[in-house]
C-alpha cells in the first residue's frame, strides 16, 4: 500500500515516469473493461486514451477514499457509458459490429486446428449478439464479473451502487441471456 501511496504522491506533482509506470500497470485491464463493454478494438483502444488522459489531468482530485484501481476502473466505465450515449444520441448503427467479445484472442490458438477455431470464432459472435440485447448496466455488471473476473463488491465500487443492486444486475443478466439461448435453441 505504500508504494501505491508514493505513486500517488508523485503522479499529483506531475512525475512523467510515475505516471508511464501506471500506464504499464494498468492499461491491459482498463481496455479489457472498455473492450468488454463496447465489444470494438478500435473504440476501446480511443477509450483506454481517453481514460489516461483523464487520469492524467484529474489525479489531484483523487482523495484516496478506494483503491487507485478502483477510481481507475471507475473512470473506464464511466467514459464509455458516455461514449455509448454519445453514439445513441446521434442514432448512429450499432456499435456491436465488430466481434463483441476477445475470447479466440485469449485461447492458445496455437493448440487449435482451423475447425476449431472457427467454432471459437463463431462461438464468439454467438455471445456477444446475446450480449447486445441485454441492458448496459446489466451487460458492464456481467462482463465484469463473468469476463473480467471482478468480485461482486469490486463491481459495486467501480459501479458506485450498492453489493444488492450488483447481484441483482447480474441475476437479470444471466436470465436475459438464458432465456436468449433458450429462445435461439427453440428456433433451430
């Protein structure tokens, strides 16, 4: 805790390689979360700058009430909820085009043979057109947790709401994508 409490220190007086060193700390999760959220290499990789930069310019105001990567993954969400209701007002198509979720990335590639990773692939795209029709309080609760592997009371705090209304986010989620998969299954 108290090298984060020198990080701290030295990121509010400005320090260039206090702050490089956070950028390589926390970069990969920060655009996990935003890839997670809105499912686009390109508009996570614009986010996760924009999350810094903001780090950058708002460090002084962080008052150490929680954990730097609490307040870290807060301003992650929290810009691309933004970003989400920015293209919503503007009525643009579907920010969901692209692959929604990084999973063929994560597995060993190199262990599976081209029919395989189709499967993934599809596998893939088959979640995260479920995963588009859920809300995106209930979408970012789930990938959270789910995807992301944050405990139910990390969530709370990045999501500033309560443990009950996490739990009960990621209850409705998961039977939303249920009832999803049920409802593609009775299709077939």
């Amino acid at each position: 805790m108290e090298e984060n409490e020198n990080l701290i220190l030295l990121l509010k007086k400005g320090d260039h390689a206090a702050f490089r060193k956070l950028v390589l700390e926390h970069s990969s999760m920060v655009y996990n979360i935003c890839f997670n959220i809105l499912h686009n290499q390109k508009d996570a990789e614009d986010i996760t700058q924009e999350v810094f930069i903001t780090i950058y310019t708002s460090i002084s105001s962080f008052e150490n009430k929680c954990k730097l990567s609490t307040w870290i993954y807060r301003i992650a969400v929290n810009k691309c909820n933004d970003y989400i209701r920015k293209i919503n007002r503007k009525k643009r198509f579907s920010i969901f085009k692209a692959k929604p979720l990084n999973m063929v990335s994560n597995l060993e590639t190199e262990d599976l043979n081209p029919a395989e990773l189709l499967e993934a692939e599809e596998f893939q795209s088959y979640v995260g057109s479920i995963l588009q029709k859920i809300p995106d309080k209930q979408r970012i609760a789930f990938t959270l947790s789910k995807m992301d592997g944050f405990s139910y009371k990390e969530i709370s705090e990045q999501m500033n709401m309560s443990l009950s209304a996490v739990e009960s986010l990621i209850f409705r989620a998961r039977k939303k994508i249920i009832e999803e998969i049920e409802k593609n299954n009775n299709n077939k």
